[in-house]
C-alpha cells in the first residue's frame, strides 16, 4: 500500500502517516489543531514485512484501511493520549 508521512511542526519527533496524499479533512480537527502544519516528509510503498523505526508495519496498515491516517508519536508518549491542553 502506498502511503504518505507528514511530520508535525508543533511535536517533535510526530508524523501522520495517510493512505491519501493531503487528505487532511478526515484528520479529527483538535488533532490538526495540536499537530500544527503537517509537512511532507515521504512517500513509501508500506507491505507487512517493512520495517519502520518505531512502528508495527501491521499497524500503522490496519490503521490506514480503517480510517485512513495512523498517527506516530514519540517513543516516550507511546502510551499517552493525545489531551486537549
């Protein structure tokens, strides 16, 4: 599956991984708001086997048919939510 990575430009070491190139509008909006400008980063052809620094490939995969973007935050904010702040 082709998919595009942008990185935010408000959180370090975030990117959104999309299943549609600039498909921002299906992003839920407090999420755009936090993320900031999302800047393209690269285009990759995603398949179960590649390997991806901190994300399950099968994930961010299942991620992508679901609803279109998987979001990846630093290693450290793994288990935390995104919270209004």
């Amino acid at each position: 599956m082709q998919c595009f990575v942008y990185r935010s430009s408000k959180r370090l070491q975030t990117y959104v991984y999309m299943a549609k190139k600039e498909d921002f509008e299906i992003l839920p909006p407090d999420l755009v708001v936090r993320l900031g400008q999302l800047e393209f980063s690269l285009e990759i052809d995603l398949v179960p086997e590649r390997k991806l620094a901190l994300e399950d490939p099968k994930a961010v995969l299942r991620n992508l048919r679901a609803q279109g973007w998987h979001l990846q935050l630093p290693r450290d904010e793994k288990s935390l939510l995104v919270a209004p702040s």
